[in-house]
C-alpha cells in the first residue's frame, strides 16, 4: 500500500443544529485510491486504483449492475481534497464512465451507493456530498445522467451525508437510505425512489454528532457511527424497530466503522470495516452479528480507514476514510468545548471544572497538555492533537516518588506529584533568561535549579523586583516562587519565579498541594 503525505482542507461549517465549534477540519487518510476485490473468504480477486495513485483523499466504494448486462460493475465516488468525480469500472478495472456529481469546486469527497431505486432493468448510482456540502442526493444512470435529485435534510445544513440504497423495510421495495456524516444528529431517514420519506429515526442517542454510516439491503438498515462513537454497529427492520446490535471492533475504538449489505459467500451479510485509526480489517458477518470470516483488505500495518461494499458474491473495499476532527479554539462554547474539558480533567491537566465555554482556564489546560505531549503549543485543539487527546494518557514526571511539587523548565510544566505520580499538571512559564531593570538595578530572569523547600508564603499580593506575585509560595531566600499572574504565556516569560494562573494558585492553595515544609524540584 503506497503512503502519501495527508493534506488537510478547511471548509465552512453549518449544521442541523447549533454548532459549538469555530471550524471543522477534514483530514484525507493519505492512503492512494486503492480498489481491491475480494470472495467472501478474503481471497483477492483483482484490484485497481480508480484515480491518480498520488491521489491522497481515499475512495468510496458501490458494487451493483448498472450497465444492465447481468454483470457487476463498480462504482467509485473521490474522497475529500479531489474534484467530485464518480467513476464506473468493469470488474476487470476498465473505466467505463466517469463524471462529477457535483460542482466541480467541490472537495469535500463523495458518498456512493447503488440499487435499483427507479424503474427499470439496472441499478442507479446514488450519490451524496461529503463534508462542506449540502444534502444533495442525486439518484445517475450509469453514463452520469441525472435521473432524481432532492435535500435529504434542511438545505443549510453542510455537514456531509453517507448515502445507502436498497431494500430497507418489508415491502422489499429498494430505497434510499441517508444520515448526516457530522454535526447533525444520528438522524437516519429512507426515501422513495421520488425523494419522499418512507421512515426516519434516530439510530443512536439525539446528542451524538460524529456522523453516521449506513448500508441497506434484505430488509434491513445497518448503521455504525462515523466516528466518536464506538463501534457500534445497529441493525433495524421496519420503522427503525432494533433488530440487533454488537460491537464490531474493540469497544475503546473509536474510529469508526464502514458498513455494508450483501450476498456474499452464497448468504446475506453485514461487512464492516475499520475507520481511521484502525487496521485494515474486513469483517463478514451474518444479519445479527455472528461472524462468518475475516481478513486484511490491505497491509496490516496501513491505518487509513476501509471503505467497503458488498454484492453479487463480492467484497470491495476503497482505501482511506477521511476523518472529520473538531476544531476547538477560544471562545468557543458548547458540548464540544465540554466533552474537551473533561477529557483534559480525565487526564490530568487541571481545570475548575467543566462550563463548556473555552475560556482562559481551558486554554491555560490546553497548554499543559500539549507542552506533556510535545505538540506546537498554540493553545487551541485541531487535527495534531487529535491523537494524544484520544490516547487519554496522563503527563508523565522525572520523579518516580514521593510528594511533591516538580516544576520541568524544558517543558514549562509545573506537576502536582503524590506517590511518585502526576496528580495535576499546569501551564506554567519561568524565567525568560533575559536582562531586565527594576528599581535601577540589572537583574537575570532566572529560575534556579535543585530541590528546595517552600519555607515562605503571602496570602495576598506582594511587588519586589521580580514582579507582582499573588498569593506567592516562596522556596529561595532570593524571593522565588510560585504565584499567581495574569500572563502565563507557553513559554518562559517570568522575571525567575515559576508563573501560574490565578485560579490555579488558588486552587494549590485551597487544597493544601503546597504546604510550608514540603519539596518542590526544579530541573532543566
């Protein structure tokens, strides 16, 4: 499997309902558009790109006879950072038609099903915009002639749609099957072959917002969320009534699952795929979760995400699942900014509590996080801090035991230690190391190094020629400490004591992290 550099494409958000994010970032997996076809055994077939192999945007995958001639075709659909371009290919890999389904500036990637929705002898190609497009489904003949088109959810709404076609309740008739891909709510709905809607629900909890996608067929509506979510995968009958349910991957996954429906192997299945993040591993599957067989559609070690398809005895998989990431900056609010919050409390990076607004408190804990985890430290969550976050693991320290306060001036952390672990981690800025004058005197900003001892404290503010301390805790005869300021940058800034903010001085004080008598470290 060729690896390619990922690029990453910003696009405007709007959403079902209110957003708390100021941006969404779409990451391409990096992975080329690699097409392979596999029996229901794992036993590869044959395989192609469908674009330019430099092509780092993934691709989604349909299989179905849409030429009319008894045979399959496959149906391809570019992933984001491309144009918009659906292909139909032979199994054989000849390209047979090809078209954009949307406006040629679109970049957001494209969500590809196949049935036969429209009278007639042949499968259609259904389509669906993926991330910072409208909810368009448009319903093509195999030669990229527009045979139906309508808004699967409120036309202002831009974060992307899975689309799914096939028979999804017992009239055996098939439909149309959508969901929001991010921001909108879990809020899948079958469509008519005319866009009217035949059914709608909510396939997991109201509030989730990581998307979620969809397969149809015998019946049958499976879902697995896009991300965020687990992998969680629901099978539902008629009217969204539960039919099964079963975690398709380890339940502490959350990269999402691909989802499809097929005959496969001579039975109906359910296939699932890793998202991002997880190995390349095919699942095939019997309609309430028992699993028939498995495999690696790619090398093991490629971590891009799977989409898959099944049909006509096959499994196709497209490499590279897009991942949608929560950009969180601040001054941002709501159960974005909240879920952040105590993920970092979760970890160990002190906050007052969780508000769900990113003010001074968060950013200063953003800080922290990223100076433990090595990541620029700009003070906002994007796309390279995504991994950290989700690892959840608590900032690591030099001492191995006992209590008590390490300050590491190569990181700018001051860590609460009890027991030889980090209890609580703060932003914290040292000396600059700079000349500065006070009082017409020339002084170093300088942090002394070595282990001391708080001997010293001011329940209140005190000036001296290393600035304006609040609710300082000496440990130098020189009158170095550590206090409260209102400027605690991510790097070293101090005129030499060690700089908190405000709330979290009180916070040590308050809760007795820094009595008189007790250590606290400094080292480079």
């Amino acid at each position: 499997m060729r690896k390619l550099l990922a690029s990453v494409v910003v696009l405007a958000s709007l959403s079902l309902a209110p957003s708390a994010w100021a941006a969404n970032v779409i990451v391409p997996p990096g992975g080329g558009p690699h097409v392979r076809i596999f029996n229901g055994g794992g036993g590869e077939l044959g395989g192609f790109f469908a674009y330019e192999p430099t092509f780092g945007g993934g691709v989604t995958v349909a299989i179905g006879d849409v030429v009319g001639d008894s045979q399959p075709e496959l149906v391809t659909g570019a992933g984001p950072s491309g144009a918009p371009v659906v292909k139909v290919f032979s199994l054989a890999g000849e390209q047979l038609a090809a078209w954009d389904a949307y406006v040629s500036g679109f970049s957001g990637g494209v969500s590809v099903a196949v049935a036969n929705v429209v009278a007639g002898g042949k499968d259609e190609i259904v389509t669906g915009p993926g991330f910072g497009g409208g909810p368009d489904v448009r319903v093509f003949d195999s030669n990229g002639g527009l045979l139906r088109e309508w808004m699967a959810y409120d036309p202002g709404f831009t974060g992307g749609i899975r689309v799914a076609a096939g028979s999804a309740d017992n009239e055996n008739t098939p439909r149309v099957v959508t969901a929001p891909l991010f921001g909108g709510g879990p809020h899948v709905r079958v469509f008519d072959s005319n866009g009217g809607v035949v059914g709608e629900w909510m396939a997991y909890a109201p509030g989730f917002t990581g998307g979620v996608n969809v397969a149809a067929g015998f019946g049958r509506v499976v879902t697995a969320p896009a991300s965020n979510g687990g992998p969680h995968v629901r099978v539902f009958g008629q009217g969204g009534a539960l039919a099964a349910e079963w975690m398709a991957y380890d339940p502490a996954f959350n990269g999402g699952v691909q989802v499809a429906v097929g005959q496969v192997g001579g039975a109906q299945s359910i296939v699932t795929a890793a998202g991002p993040g997880g190995g390349p591993h095919v699942k095939v599957d019997n309609l309430s979760g028992q699993e028939r067989s498995g495999f690696f559609a790619y090398d093991p070690g490629y971590s891009g995400g799977v989409n898959v398809a099944a049909g006509n005895g096959h499994v196709v998989t497209g490499a590279g699942v897009a991942r949608i990431v929560e950009v969180l900056q601040p001054g941002d609010v709501g159960s974005g900014v909240a879920g952040l919050q105590q993920r970092l409390l979760g970890m160990g990076f002190w906050l007052p509590g969780v508000n769900a607004s990113f003010d001074s408190n968060t950013t200063q804990a953003v800080y922290a996080f990223q100076k433990a985890n090595g990541l620029p430290r700009d003070g906002r969550i994007g796309p390279e801090d995504q991994a950290a976050l989700n690892a959840g693991a608590r900032p690591t320290a030099v001492s191995t035991s006992g209590n008590l306060v390490e300050v590491d001036k190569r990181r700018q952390l001051l860590m609460v230690i009890r027991n030889g672990a980090v209890q609580w981690a703060f932003n914290t800025s040292t000396g600059s190391e700079t000349n500065y004058t006070s009082d017409g005197k020339t002084y170093r900003a300088h942090t002394p190094e070595g282990r001391f001892t708080f001997d010293r404290q001011i329940n209140g503010t005190r000036e001296s020629h290393l600035g304006k301390l609040y609710r300082p805790k000496y440990f130098t005869s020189a009158g170095h400490a550590i206090h409260g300021s209102p400027s605690i940058p991510p790097y070293p800034a101090s005129h030499g004591c060690v700089r908190l903010s405000n709330a979290a001085i009180n916070f040590i004080w308050d809760a007795g992290l820094a009595p008189l008598g007790s250590p606290i470290w400094v080292h480079p």
